[in-house]
C-alpha cells in the first residue's frame, strides 16, 4: 500500500532494498524538525521508516555514522533501535535524492517526568549517564571535534530583541500570542541588562563528550505496562560532541517542566543524584553546566525565531512554559543549582 506521503514507488523501492517484503500499510506517526516518521507494515512484520529531512550531500555518511555509534551503543547493552542493513551492508538508502532509514518497531510510549516516580526519575539520570560512558566507550572524540563552546553574547542578544520587537509590533493583527511574545521580550531585556555580568567565561566548560544531542521525552519509549521501564532510546539525529553535563541539565530542564513554567526540584534532585553517580559528575561539574544552561535559555529566543522569521508556528505552544521558566529559574537560581549538585 503506498502512503501519500512518500511520492511515486519510494515506498516498493525502500522495502525491496530492505529485503522487508511488501508494504501494506504505512501511516504517518511523527513529524519533526529533522525528520518524517512512519508506522510501516509488510508481509514480514512492523516497521519505523524513517525520512531524514537533512539533505546535504555529507548526510548519508553522517547518517550512517550515528548508525554505526548506536549498534555499538547495543552492544553495550542500552536500549536502543539499531536500523535494518541492506544486502550490501548499507543502512542508510537514498531514494529521489531523498536518505530514509528502516528500523524494527517497537511497542511503547513516551512518558513526561511528572509521571515517574522518584525511583524512575532515578533510573532516567542512570540511563543517560550510562549513555554517555558508554558513548565514550564506543566511539573516541576526534581532536576536530575537541572544541570550546563560546557561551552566548549578551549583545547579539540585545539586538535580537529588538529586532523581534519590532516584527511583532509592526504585525496588522496581534493575537494573544504576539502580546505575550512582547511582554516577554521586553521583560528578558530588562533581565539580561541585570545579569549580564553572569555570562560564562570562556574555558570554563564542562567535560565535553560524545551526547545524544536530543534527550527528551519523545526520544524516550517506555513499556505499557508495569514495570515502567524504557525499551528505546531514540533518534539519534543530534548525536555530537558537546558538554555532557549540559546535556543532563538541559534533558531535565525538559522532563521535568511544569505546565506553568517551574520545575520540579524533587524529581530533578534524584535525576541528578543518579546521573552523578553513574558518570562521576562532581559538584563543581555541575554547577558550571547548571550556569551554563540557565544562561543560554536566558539568551535564547529560537521559538520566536520561528514564528517571527521563519513563519513556522510549530513550536508555539511550548513557548509560555518555556518563556516562563527563565524568569522563574532565575528567580530561584540557588535552589535550582543545589538539586543538580547536592
């Protein structure tokens, strides 16, 4: 059967090449900033098709790479999806100019961190501590790749402000959103002006390492049923060298964001607690990423960016939450610091 969403016979061709059969269904389960998913079925079993959106000529290697990085990763012993091979060996198929990626399916869903409990909040800080030793276990860091991370200067920022500003008061109709977006705007200038003294010095980066890039709760599957255990570390798209402790601060900033922009503190307190034990993280470590991290989302508008710029309002409705939490971690920057660290 073929899906309207893949053009022509994109769909015969891929699972031919896979060796998966013939298609009989195929309905689309996600669509993402980097990627298209879909829920195939063939007269060999379940299928996730995955459509990679990145099409400049180095991605099939960069592709095959994470690919490669996530077999190993299963080897390890993490939960992860390593991609069906093609007779020749090949995981990444190029269609129409198009990469695709053919992965078994697996049952489960996702789970935001206010349904774990502080056991499981402990188990989530251990999987991802344990994927970032094991990453470095599997794959080394190339010396290209040993670079620092400027943080963000408050300047540029200033002028990004304004100049969002100015396309939201300019727009013929202002909806709910825009005024918002405004009064956010006007309220982390006035933020920044008080704290950008804070910004981090350079060198002074946490530990930087091979991360997933992406640890979040819709890159995360977890059983139906009880025992809540996750069956799947997906999506590996974002994999890179970055500081690994920001990578932790940033996944709970996510897992465990309260609806009205807070974050929960206890759950975040075990997750770390956990984390720390399974990298050796220290307080120091930590605190720097803690900084770090709170100083980026003070500088960063990409939501706004997409809307006011690029015209893709996909990523409104995670906006008053995450606009919200700046000011409130900021506000409560002590105790924020201290769930990560003690």
């Amino acid at each position: 059967m073929q899906s309207p969403d893949l053009p022509g016979d994109t769909l015969t061709t891929l699972v031919r090449r896979y060796g998966a059969g013939e298609p009989l269904s195929c309905e689309p389960v996600a669509q993402g900033l980097l990627n298209r998913g879909y829920r195939l079925s063939t007269t060999r079993g379940r299928f996730f098709l995955k459509h990679h959106l990145d099409g400049d000529p180095g991605a099939p290697a960069r592709i095959e790479h994470q690919h490669r990085v996530t077999a190993r990763l299963g080897d390890l012993g993490l939960p992860v999806v390593p991609p069906v091979q093609d007779a020749s060996g090949r995981t990444v198929a190029v269609v129409g100019g198009h990469c695709y990626a053919l992965h078994p399916w697996v049952d489960g869903r996702h789970r935001d961190g206010g349904e774990l409990s502080l056991a499981q909040c402990r188990r989530l800080g251990a999987l991802l501590g344990t994927v970032h030793v094991r990453l470095a276990q599997a794959v080394p860091v190339p010396e290209s790749e040993r670079t620092t991370h400027p943080s963000a200067d408050p300047e540029e920022t200033f002028a990004l402000i304004d100049e969002l500003l100015a396309r939201v008061r300019t727009r013929r109709r202002r909806d709910c959103f825009d005024e918002l977006a405004e009064h956010r705007l006007r309220e982390r200038r006035a933020l920044l002006l008080r704290h950008a003294h804070r910004r981090p010095p350079a060198g002074a980066e946490p530990v930087a390492g091979w991360v997933h890039g992406d640890f979040h709760p819709l890159n995360l599957l977890y059983r139906d049923r009880e025992p809540w255990d996750p069956v799947a570390i997906v999506d590996w798209d974002r994999l890179g060298v970055q500081p690994r402790a920001e990578e932790a601060v940033r996944a709970a900033a996510i897992f465990f964001l309260r609806p009205g922009g807070t974050l929960d503190l206890a759950r975040i307190r075990a997750y770390a607690r956990a984390y720390r034990a399974a990298t050796g993280a220290g307080a120091d470590e930590m605190a720097a990423a803690v900084h770090r991290v709170w100083w980026e989302r003070l500088n960063d508008f990409w939501m706004l960016r997409w809307r006011y710029q690029l015209r893709d309002r996909r990523t409104d409705p995670q906006f008053p939450a995450a606009a919200a939490l700046v000011v409130w971690w900021t506000g409560r920057y002590g105790a924020v610091r201290d769930a990560f660290c003690l």
